[in-house]
C-alpha cells in the first residue's frame, strides 16, 4: 500500500545533499526523491478522472482491500516526509509514475479533484470484505467457449488466424476441461502456429498447452 501511494528516497537524498554541500551548492530539493506510485498518481488533482488498474487483488495482502477503500472514499492521503516541512516549504513539486509529469503537494496532502475510476480484477482465491464488496460493481467473466474462443483469437490476431485455430482449438478444450489452462495460452500457439514456426502441431500443443498449476 505504501510503495502503491508513494516512494521516498531517503538515502538518495541523503547521499545528494552531502555531495552538494562539499561543493558548497544549495541543497537538492526535495520533491525530486519522492514519486508517487499508481494508487497516489491516480489522486492527481486533472480535469479528467484518472483510470487505476489493480490486477490480481486476490494475490495482494489480507489488508489491502479495507486500506483501499479508506483511500478511495477519502479521496486523499498524507506524505509526512512532506507534511514535516516548514511553512516555506509547504509547496512541493513531487514526481509521479507517468515519465515526465509532476504533481503538486501543498503542506503534505494530495487530494483528487475527480475520484478515479478505479478497475480491479481478481481470480476468486478468497473473498473480500462485504464493505468493500458493497462498493464496487461486479462483473462476473465466465470461461469462453468455442465461439468466443474464436472470437478472441480474431480480435487479437486477425481472421487469417483462424486458418490455423481448428486443431488447436480441438486440443485446447479437451486440455482445458481437465486440467488449469488459460486463453493466452491458446493465443500463442496460435500466434506461433500462424507465423511458420518450424515444429509440428503435435510438438506445439506440448509445448504451449502445458498445466500451469502443480508438478508439469
């Protein structure tokens, strides 16, 4: 949550100030050793809602949904390395995850101007607290079949490509129905199979279409 709100160099800075003494230089300023991660960039004060992608939340730590939530209904969040500073240094330019932007920090505090919109994904590995459940709008993505199998493969790759999906396709949904396989796994036999590569169909699949869960 920490390194997802922002970072601090403190050692940088340290080491950066020690340098520019010794040479008698004013000392570096300091919202250039703090950058803000995903979660703080997204609370970026725009004219525009940011978009925040957190994939795989169900991975993350057992706390993570409730920190989140504080932080999306407050809309803000403190940096004290920042808030610490005196008055003549409550304006602070910090970085931010995009390359070359900057954000404005005033006394320690960034807050949002428009929430951002906010998509999470999640494999179903646990469940989440109601309340943050309460909050979110649920979308429920069931396993492709046949004809949306092929349509992903058309999307990604192009009509051509189902040239090659037949057998492919065959294997895969046998495959699949015992044992853990996923769609990109089918994507890239196809993409593979569809570009020359120099190996039957048969090694292919073997290669491609493995178990990704427990021993291979």
């Amino acid at each position: 949550m920490q390194d997802a709100l922002y970072r601090y160099d403190a050692i940088g800075r340290l080491r950066e100030t020690t340098l520019m003494r010794d040479r008698g230089e004013a000392e570096p300023d300091i919202g250039s050793f703090v950058r803000l991660g995903p979660l703080g960039t997204a609370l970026v004060p725009d004219d525009r809602p940011r978009v925040l992608l957190v994939d795989e939340l169900d991975k993350g730590d057992v706390d993570l949904p409730n920190d989140l939530l504080t932080v999306f209904e407050e809309g803000e969040f403190e940096i004290p390395e920042l808030a610490r500073l005196p008055e003549e240094q409550s304006v602070v330019e910090v970085l931010t995850e995009r390359s070359g932007e900057r954000a404005t920090v005033r006394r320690g505090r960034l807050a949002c101007e428009e929430f951002p919109v906010v998509v999470i994904t999640s494999n179903g590995e646990r469940d989440f607290p109601p309340a943050f459940l309460r909050r979110c709008v649920r979308l429920e993505l069931p396993t492709p079949d046949e004809e949306r199998l092929r349509a992903i493969v058309t999307a990604h790759l192009g009509e051509e490509a189902l040239e090659e999906v037949d057998q492919l396709l065959e294997v895969f949904l046998r495959r699949r129905a015992a044992r853990e396989l996923a769609t990109d796994q089918l994507l890239n036999a196809v993409f593979l199979r569809s570009g020359g590569v120099d190996v039957t169909a048969q090694e292919l699949l073997e290669a491609v279409l493995h178990r990704l869960g427990g021993a291979v």
